[in-house]
C-alpha cells in the first residue's frame, strides 16, 4: 500500500478479514510470509509495539470504556506518546485533560461530526456515533496505517455521509493508508480506490472497485446475481 491509499477488504462472512487484521496488529502471530511496515518487519512483535509503529484500528464489537467520557476515550489513543504516567498525562489537577491532547481531541471529534460530545459518557452514545469515537481513539495517534473493522455498521445515513466525507479528507491529505473492511457496498464504491475481494482466506479478485464488482467470482462467493 501506499500513504493516501484507501483499500477496501471485501468478501462473505468467515472469508478472513479480521484475521487479516488480527495479523496486521500482532493479536495472531502468521504461520508463514512476512508483514512489512516501511521495510520494517512486524511478524513476531507485540501489539503495543505494532501501534507504536504507527498500526492503529477499530474494531467489528467495539472495544470502549462506557463509564468514561467521549474525551477520556479518545485520550487513551495517546497513551504510547506520554513520558510521564499515563492518567497524570491524560488529567492535569483540575481533572481536565492537558491542553495540548485536549486541543487535539477536541478537532478530530469536530471533523467526525462528534462536537459537543466531548463531556459525554460514551455508554449513553447510539452505536453509531461510538464507532465514531472509536475511530477517533484510532486516529489521534496520527497512524501511518488505519484499519478500519466495519466502520459504517450502526451508523444512520447522516453519519454515513460523514463519514465517506472525512475518508475522502484523508485520502486527500496523504497522511495514512487505510484498509476497510465493509460490508456496505456503495461506501466501498464510494471511497475505495482498490478492492480486495476474498473468500474462504483466498484472494478470488483485486483491482479497482468496478472491476471488482463485475467480477464473476465476486458475484457468485458474495455479492449475489
């Protein structure tokens, strides 16, 4: 892949795309072959070193703190950045976090469409707008590589729309690669500029996303006639 790049990870139900993820991240450990980041080989190193690398994701069952605020949740996303203990890091003595990772938080939620959301427990949050939270968790790190499990399940047709916006901004800006793995075709269509199409931990198709979609093999393992 290469930086602004949007690849999207297609494919029935069991064909391996979160394993795909769970190796990328170092939560499984490859059989054979080799992960490369930059030239830099990640097979065999732990998670906390892969994100250090600059590898951030999401997850299909979301992985939040529900007792804790929006703002607290996304904060934890820098704890690899903080040389002093991580909570006196996050929160200063008033209990607020430091200006600094407070600035920051604050305009990734704006450009997610999460602004005033800041102070809120994410547990009373509908589920699209904690995937959203925790996208941003993902994104404060600023990752060299995004991976995005699902990223538009729970979300209504507004955020959805949203969403695709702020992919688009990314892919614009250069700054990351993202893989994504989703189900909802017309976002694929939308914001990928590769597809992948696999099936049963096989690749049955790669290439733009018309070509694709057209695919044979696609239609029949999982798009249907």
């Amino acid at each position: 892949m290469r930086r602004g790049e949007i690849l999207a990870l297609i494919g029935p139900n069991g064909a391996g795309k979160t394993t795909i993820f769970n190796l990328l991240t170092g939560l499984l450990v490859p059989d054979g072959g080799s992960i490369r980041l930059e030239g830099r080989l990640l097979n065999g190193l732990p998670p906390y070193r892969i994100a250090g690398l600059g590898v951030a994701r999401t997850f299909q069952n979301l992985q939040l703190f529900p007792s804790m605020t929006v703002l607290e949740n996304v904060l934890v996303g820098l704890h690899l950045e903080l040389s002093v203990g991580f909570w006196r890091g996050l929160v200063g003595r008033n209990g607020r976090a430091v200006p600094e990772a407070d600035g920051r938080v604050r305009g990734l939620l704006d450009r997610l469409g999460l602004e005033g959301l800041a102070d809120r427990p994410v547990g009373e949050l509908p589920l699209g707008q904690q995937r959203l939270v925790e996208m941003a968790r993902a994104m404060v790190s600023r990752p060299r590589l995004l991976l995005l499990d699902e990223p538009t399940a729970g979300l209504d047709a507004e955020e959805t729309r949203g969403l695709i916006s702020f992919l688009r901004e990314l892919r614009g800006s250069g700054e990351v690669a993202v893989v994504l793995v989703e189900h909802h075709m017309e976002t694929v269509m939308e914001v990928a500029d590769r597809v992948v199409a696999l099936h049963f931990g096989r690749v049955i198709a790669e290439g733009p996303p018309e070509e694709v979609q057209r695919d044979p093999a696609v239609v029949e393992a999982y798009l249907g006639a």
